[in-house]
C-alpha cells in the first residue's frame, strides 16, 4: 500500500520548503502492532504531529508510506527534485536495506533515521542500521516524538544551518561541516557507550555463571573465535583495528567479572599471594644485615631506615640475604636502582628467590675519589669500585682514559686501594668509606650528575603489608603473545593505576624470556590493585607479589 499527500500551496511571498517523512513495511499498522513496542498512535497520528512541527519551523510536510523496498527508493529519488530533506523510518529495511542506502547516498539532501521503539535494546538484528551512515543523525526510543525530535534535529542542525553556512564566507561552510561531522560522531559515540553499557550488563550476568559453575574467568578459545569474527565482519583495511577493539572490550568484560568475583577468588590457590589484612609491623626487626662494609652506601640506608637496629655487614648483596632467609638477620637492606647507573642487576635477580620487600627510601650518592695520601690526579691511571659506580662516573673514566676495575662493593674499593699501595689505583665510593680507611679525597666531581640518588629496599621473609602502604612491587611473566605487555599494561590504566617504575630482567635458564618487575602507586589494599593483581594472577604464567610497603623519605 502506497499512501501520500499533495505538497500544500506555497505562499508566493513566504514559499515553504518541504521536508518529507518516508515510513516503511507495516508502520501502516501502527495501532495495531505490538503496542508494547510500539505505542497506541497510528499513524495518522504521526503524520499530524508532524504536519504541527514543521509549521513551527516553517516547512511544509509530505508523506510516504510503503511495503515495497522498491516504491520506498523511488520516492527518495523524486525527493529530490522538491524536498529540503527526509525524515526515515525504514522500518525493517533499515536492518538490510543496500539499496536504501545507495538512494540516500545518491540524494545529496541531509536525511535523519528514526526508530519509535530503542533499536539499541532490540534483538541483536534490530541493532543494525545499514542506513545510518549515509544519515545526517539517528533517533530512536522517544516513540511518536522520535519524528518530531528527528524532524527538529534535521531542520535547525542539517537545513538552516547549511543553508546560513552557504551564505557566509567559505572558512564558515568548512566549519560548519565540521561541526556536522562532529555532530555524527557525537551520535555514533552515544550509541557505542549504550551498547557497551549493555554488554557489560551481560557481562556480570556472566560472571554469576562462573561463579555457580567454577569456569575459568578468561577462555582464551573463546576470545580468538571472538577477535576472528570481527576481523572477519570488517572490510580489508579495518580488519586489525576491528580484532583490536575487541580486544578492549572483552579486556574490560575480563576486568569486571574479576571485580566481582574478588571476594571468592582471592581465597583460591591461583590468587594465595593476594594479602588479606594491612595490619603488619616492623617492629621486629632487631637485626639487620647489609651488603659491604663500613661507610658504605648500603650501611647508611640500613641506619636510616633501622635506626635503633643492630647493622651488620654481608661480604655481599647474596649473603645478606642468606642471613635473612637462615635467621641470623631480620632484614637485609640492597641497593635496588640508581638515577643514573640504572637498575642493579644482582638485586633484581635476588627479589625473585622467595623475599620480600617491607620498606624502601631514597640515599643521596655523593662518590668521592679516594686515593693513598700524597697522590695528585695524573698519577691516576686505574680507579676501582662497584659496577654501578664506575656507570655512575663514566663521563670522568673515559675523559681522563682511567681503566675500570670492578670490585664487589664500594665499600671494599677502598680497602683495594690501600692493599696494592700503588699511587695509580684509586677508588670510587663515599667519603665516610674513604676516612674510614685512612684514604684522602681528591676535591674534584666524579659522577656524571650533581642530583644523583639511589633507591635502597628492605627485604624480610613474608610479605609484610603495613597499614601506611603506598607502593606495590610485582614481578610478571609473560606469554609468547602479540601485544602482551601492552594488553598487560592497559589492565593497569583501565583501572586508573600510576605506574611509578618499569623494567625487565632475563630469565635465568630460559634465554630470550624475560620478566617484568613493575611498582604501583596504590594505598594498602587498594581494591583496584587487588582486583588488578587477581586479574594477572590467572592470565598470566607467572605473576607474584614482591611487596606492598611504605617509603622513608630520603636523608636530609
């Protein structure tokens, strides 16, 4: 059935243009079908509160009505030898309609969609409009007044916009097609976040399911077939970018799902790392042992941060560990990264055997040259300290041609010097490890930078949370995976987590693996990082707490 209306008179002094209202398959039966969905008007009822509107606005009204896909693409074609613009509910052509679209796209006048009923919230068919991107704008679950919102929006946005546009200045038509551009998007954008809204809701549907039946959280099966599928409905050019946003979405469904199921999953075995109260004290610690010897950079952040402790040397980083892992110590304070010199690599590998960290603060590093007495700068030829040192002073080393011999602390560069008794040999370290082996200092900067410092841990044997908790230190391994660290990483940004450090030490015993050790800005507990830290725990092959510890700030 065809249905329309004669153009009405047009005043010869106030000529209205016309918009026209285009209805598809059985709107004809509004009324009758499906008032649930649908409402009670008919749809008479629409075409007279259309005809109301558009006087308001100043335009004539138009109508069309039809059941034949064909009928409904001529009209849009005769449309535009008289019509301003459309006004579209394709009713069901809008789900599969091309030839639809081809007559809109061939019309070059702005046409708006419009749906009586939410087609967001419809049957997963109901969802798509193939029309809508050749529409200036969709509306939709405003039922009658869907017409009348679409009939304004088309006329004050898309008409007389354009048509103010067209008779300004031409940097005017760029913005206001810009604007129109926009305006799209904006659209576009509400509807995605509407879907999304929905899938989410089906989301955490899903994880009441899990949590009856005891399924995994993540299927990874399951997510491939999902990614392939949108790579599968894109064109050639989207294919990526299409598995990539699924990769997002279902990266947030995982990350909701494991929010809720926190409360039962922190007590399973995959999640036994995750601390159940911030109630720890150090307290105990009577005892602390540290890597080198007197005047050592180590020995200073273990008074600092144990002042009332009794501080006993270790021959090295290793052995001071031992003493804490056989009880003859209750800490042990390491060097864990320097400004300059970078991570220390010993210690990194040391974290990963079982020890934890309770507390960490910054040390001011200020290396001095220490030197037998009497030796002036060019007898130099040879300085000696640890690693890191030598890194932190490369500048001077290689300026003045000294070759670096490696020791096992600052500390002991020192007592190197003062055993060879050679004038050529000077060490590298603090001055309180210079006096305290009767060296002198030569009055000239060493280190590459004036402001350099570096970052000193406590480790003990269980992890020990404290209510003042500010950092938490994780250690990650990750799967042979495309985007693996960055899907990793973007767990912690979807939960609005700073990340304070990131760094990556090899495997042992697995060459080309590596782990990543990461610091998080989070209080005790933070729900967040725990929802974060439970997430990785059963994604990942190796995922393990380090610490979740406060910070000393630094000396003055």
């Amino acid at each position: 059935m065809k249905k329309t209306s004669a153009p009405k008179e047009m005043n010869s002094e106030t000529q209205k243009q016309t918009i026209l209202l285009i209805n598809g398959p059985n709107l004809n039966m509004l009324g009758k079908r499906d008032p649930a969905q649908y409402g009670n008007f008919t749809l008479q009822d629409v075409e007279n509160a259309f005809i109301v509107k558009a006087e308001e606005l100043g335009f004539n009204a138009r109508f069309f009505q039809s059941n034949i896909e064909g009928e409904i693409v001529t009209a849009i074609h005769e449309a535009m030898d008289y019509a301003a613009g459309i006004v579209i509910n394709a009713g069901a052509y809008t789900h599969y309609s091309y030839a639809l679209l081809d007559a809109i796209q061939l019309a070059k006048i702005p046409v708006m969609e419009v749906h009586i009923s939410d087609i967001s919230k419809r049957e997963p068919f109901r969802r798509i409009s193939v029309i809508q991107e050749a529409c200036v704008g969709q509306i939709s679950g405003l039922g009658l007044n869907s017409y009348l919102v679409g009939l304004e929006q088309l006329v004050n946005i898309h008409i007389l916009k354009n048509e103010e546009s067209a008779a300004s200045s031409r940097p005017l038509k760029v913005a206001s097609g810009m604007e129109s551009l926009r305006n799209k998007i904006n659209e576009i954008d509400t509807l995605l976040i509407n879907l999304f809204h929905q899938r989410m809701a089906v989301s955490e549907k899903v994880a009441a399911e899990k949590s009856s039946s005891g399924a995994p959280v993540y299927d990874a099966d399951r997510e491939d077939r999902v990614y392939q599928a949108a790579r599968d409905m894109a064109p050639a050019e989207m294919k990526d970018a299409a598995a990539s946003l699924m990769r997002t979405v279902l990266r947030l469904s995982r990350a909701r799902q494991y929010e809720i199921l926190l409360p039962q999953l922190r007590n399973q075995t995959a999640t036994a790392i995750l601390p159940q109260e911030a109630d720890g004290s150090l307290d105990f610690v009577k005892k602390v042992s540290f890597g080198g010897t007197a005047g050592s950079y180590s020995e200073m952040a273990a008074k600092h941060l144990f002042p009332e402790a009794e501080c006993t040397p270790a021959w090295s980083f290793s052995d001071a560990c031992i003493k804490v892992m056989e009880g003859e110590a209750d800490v042990a304070v390491l060097p864990l990264a320097n400004t300059s010199g970078g991570d220390v690599d010993a210690v990194y590998r040391l974290l990963q055997q079982h020890l934890f960290i309770a507390r960490s603060t910054e040390i001011r590093v200020e290396h001095v040259l220490a030197v037998l007495p009497g030796t002036e700068l060019d007898d130099i030829k040879t300085v000696v300290s640890h690693p890191q040192a030598l890194a932190q002073c490369s500048q001077i080393i290689t300026d003045r041609h000294w070759t670096a011999e490696q020791a096992e602390n600052t500390a002991y560069a020192p007592a190197d010097v003062l055993k060879r008794n050679d004038k050529s040999v000077a060490a590298i370290c603090s001055s309180e490890a210079a006096d305290a082996h009767g060296l002198e200092t030569l009055p000239l900067q060493v280190s590459d930078t004036n402001c350099n410092k570096t970052r000193f841990i406590a480790v003990v044997k269980k992890l020990i949370v404290t209510p003042d908790a500010s950092r938490l230190s994780i250690i990650m391994h990750l799967p042979h995976r495309i985007g693996a660290l960055a899907s990793a990483l973007e767990v912690f940004s979807d939960k609005g987590l700073n990340l304070s450090a990131i760094s990556s030490q090899p495997v042992p015993d697995r060459p080309w693996e590596y782990a990543f050790f990461i610091d998080i800005s989070a209080r005790a507990l933070d729900t967040a990082a725990l929802s974060v830290i439970c997430q990785l725990s059963y994604e990942l092959p190796r995922m393990q707490i380090l610490g979740w510890y406060g910070e000393t700030p630094e000396p003055k």
